[in-house]
C-alpha cells in the first residue's frame, strides 16, 4: 500500500511532465487536470499511511520499473501515449473492485479501504479510451506503439501486485 501511494505521486510527477511538453490544447488541460487528481490522491494516502516523504520510499524492484516506464512515457513520447500508459491501472482497480465484491469477503481493517479504493463501478478509464480512441482515428498516435505502451504498463500493473509475498 505504501509503494501504490508513491505510485501515485511518481503518476503525478509524470503527469505534470507530459502537461509541461504539450502543447496549449484541451489534451495539455485534461493532463493538468489528471495531475491534480492524482495529486489529491497521493496526499490523501499519505495522510491515510502517515507518509511524510515520498522520496524516502524504497519501491520494489517491479514498482520502481513500473513508474520508470511511465516517466519514460511521460517525458520522450507524444502526450497522447501517457494516456495509453494510464489505461492499464484505470481499468485493473475496477476490475479488481469485481473480483473482490464477487468474493463477498469482508476484509477486517481495510474493509473501508477495499470498499473506496477497488469500485467495481468506476469507469475513469474510459475518459482515457475516448482521448485515445480519438487521436488513433485522426492518426495522432501510432498503433503499434500506443499497443507496446499499453502492454509494458499493463506488464508493470502485473509485476507490480505480483510482487507482494501472500
């Protein structure tokens, strides 16, 4: 849980970056706007998890590549392609939510946390597929490369959990 929430600063972090290298446009307001949702969602954890310093976090092997990939992203590759880099984590926490309320499980101290962190009904990511489903149609982003994107964070989300000993 401490690594998700410097993932969502490392997420920010990135955010603000490809904010930074796009050009004026409403895709360069919808990844200012991003950046500070995901602002709020790092501090909110780091309140939640008594983090003072984000950067005094030893992230995992998996997680460190994670974020890296995602910063890659961010600071070489057209603005569109964070997007593409966001989808993975925006579609797996719902799907997750799914799982978890399929189980029925009740899940003692972090019921609450579960409950408001997996929503089953969250649909976040779809304002990122309509952005890129767009800029694929208008041939703003390259297919193979917006699917190799999509695979290496979808590989990080994998790693990422898998990572964590049971």
């Amino acid at each position: 849980m401490v690594q998700d929430a410097v993932y969502c600063l490392k997420a920010h972090e990135s955010l603000s970056v490809a904010a930074k290298r796009a050009e004026m446009s409403p895709l360069k307001i919808f990844l200012e706007h991003e950046s500070s949702d995901y602002k709020s969602y790092y501090e909110d954890l780091f309140d939640k998890w008594h983090i003072r310093d984000g950067e005094a976090i030893y992230l995992g092997k998996e997680c460190q590549e994670y974020v890296d990939t995602v910063a890659d992203v961010a600071s070489k590759d057209d603005a569109y392609y964070m997007l593409v880099a966001l989808i993975p984590c925006a579609r797996l926490w719902p799907w997750l939510g799914q799982q978890l309320t399929a189980a029925k499980d009740d899940f003692g101290a972090y019921t609450d946390w579960v409950n408001s962190n997996f929503n089953p009904s969250s649909e976040g990511y779809k304002k990122l597929e309509v952005r890129v489903n767009a800029a694929f149609s208008k041939q703003e982003i390259d297919e193979k490369k917006a699917l190799s994107i999509y695979s290496k964070c979808m590989n990080g989300e994998a790693g990422f959990f898998g990572s964590v000993p049971i």
